[in-house]
C-alpha cells in the first residue's frame, strides 16, 4: 500500500506569523493556505519548501510572489487586530485616548493600500496583467477610502456626550458617490448626526467585506498558480514531518520561512544579520 505524501498545514508547518494566525487564515482565507501548501511551503528553518524543476528565472519569481503574498496576509491580519482593539469599546476621555483612536484608523487604511497593492504584484509576477487588473478594480472602494484618509484633509469625527465613545463621518465609496465624505470636502458638510457612524461599526463592516473578496481573489490567484505549476512540471518538496516546530517559535524573525540569511519572513529576510547585535535578546 502506498504512503500518503504529507502536505504543508499552516498549523504544523507555519512561520511564527503564520502559526499565530492559524485559525483567522481557516476561517477567513482558506485560500491562502491553498496556495501556500502548492508554491511555497517552510522547512521550518527560515526557508522556504525546495521545488523540484524549477529554473533559477522561475524560482525569482516564486521567491517574489510568496513575498508579496505574505505581505497581503500579514496586513489583512493586522486589519483585523486593529478592529479587534477597537470592538473592546474603549471611552475617549483623554487627549491620548484620541490619539490612539486617531493612529489605529490611519495604520488601519495604511494597511489596506498595502494589501491591494501586494494582490496587485502577485497576479502580476504570476503573468495575469488583465487579472491585476481586475483585482485592483475590485479593491477600488477600499482604496478610495484609504486615499481619503490617508491623502485629504483629516477626516471630521465625533465624540458621543452620553457614552464618550468615537464617531467617524461616513467615507464615500467612490469619487462619484452623493454620500459621505471625499477629498476636497469641508469638515462643514457633516453637519448631522446621521453623517457619523461608530469607529467600531465602520470597522467591522469593512472587515467583514473585504475578507470576502480578498480570499475570492486569492482563490482566482490560486488557479493561476496551478496553471504555472503544471505548465513546468514544477513539484514541491513534501515536509519531512507533519509535526514540527520551526526553529525559535517564540521569536518571529528566525521561526519564519523563505530567505538564506538574516531575520526572515515568508520569502524573504527583514535584515542582514549584524554581527554586533546581541542576539540574547531575542532568544
């Protein structure tokens, strides 16, 4: 009887980012899993799977497309962290509670420029301009959005007098919406209280929504990527267990996959490794 061949899992085989967000990629991106387990896999040294057959040319190109595939989850991740802090009902009672409130929004829209941005890269390096495309244009109101707070004037918000807690304006959707606030607009045109919404409501609805279409397109990516692997017989190397630890789980820069040197993520490293650091410290 033949032996199964054993298959990548993020639960068993992923990086420390991926490991810690094992269940959120099950429930909300399957389909980031699917691609990682056939094109990019971890050896649970900093590196990624080895793939037989592959050409110096095409290996550049799966190094480059895993890195910007990591980088959609880690921002979508974080996105979702972000709401989750916020879901926590906190008052504004002070300058810094502000403050904090202020600097979530905007890491929050900082994110998903990114995450579009890096969807955009992979269909790219994967040879499908039109779908870069596309996907781009499905992402259009999200970066709409993000162009408003990241581009225009601060965006006018709200402080509740009953529950203290922190209302932004409405976003328009898109340049051409009646509704909500857009570049060029005057903090005076939300003059009801039906312009504000919650921080916490406006989150979690845009979340929710863009979960949805990003594992859509993931899964769009994730043909593609098929076609790729078989059009050059490409086959990865299963993993020699399916049940290890990579390297240093507690630390996230060496427990990662994909670089030859150096604090590694998914692809590729963050920095050269300094002899002159003082590597204790992040034992």
């Amino acid at each position: 009887m033949l032996e199964a061949i054993m298959e990548y899992k993020i639960k068993d085989h992923g990086d420390g980012l991926e490991l810690q967000a094992a269940d959120f990629i099950s429930v909300n991106i399957p389909a980031y899993e699917s691609i990682w387990q056939k094109f990019i896999g971890h050896q649970g040294n900093g590196q990624m799977a080895t793939m037989k057959k592959i050409t110096p040319a095409d290996g550049a190109i799966r190094q480059n497309f895993a890195q910007h595939h990591y980088t959609v989850l880690e921002s979508l991740y974080f996105m979702q962290l972000i709401v989750d802090e916020e879901s926590k009902t906190k008052q504004i009672n002070s300058f810094e509670d502000y403050r904090k409130a202020s600097n979530q929004i905007m890491a929050y829209h900082a994110y998903s420029g990114r995450l579009r941005d890096n969807i955009e890269k992979c269909f790219y390096l994967i040879g499908q301009e039109n779908e870069a495309k596309k996907a781009c244009n499905k992402l259009n109101t999200f970066y709409h959005q993000r162009h408003v707070f990241i581009h225009g004037r601060k965006v006018p918000f709200s402080i509740t007098t009953d529950d203290k807690l922190f209302k932004i304006a409405h976003i328009k959707r898109d340049t051409d919406s009646n509704q909500g606030f857009g570049l060029e607009m005057s903090w005076n045109s939300m003059n009801s209280p039906d312009d504000f919404i919650y921080l916490e409501d406006a989150l979690k609805t845009s979340i929710d929504e863009l979960k949805h279409l990003v594992n859509d397109l993931l899964y769009k990516l994730l043909t593609f990527v098929l076609d790729f692997i078989e059009s050059r017989n490409l086959e990865i190397t299963p993993p020699e267990s399916n049940n290890y630890t990579p390297e240093s789980p507690n630390n996230v820069y060496t427990a990662t996959s994909g670089s030859n040197f150096g604090f590694q993520n998914s692809s590729g490293c963050f920095y050269e490794k300094d002899k002159s650091t003082d590597f204790s410290l992040y034992s």
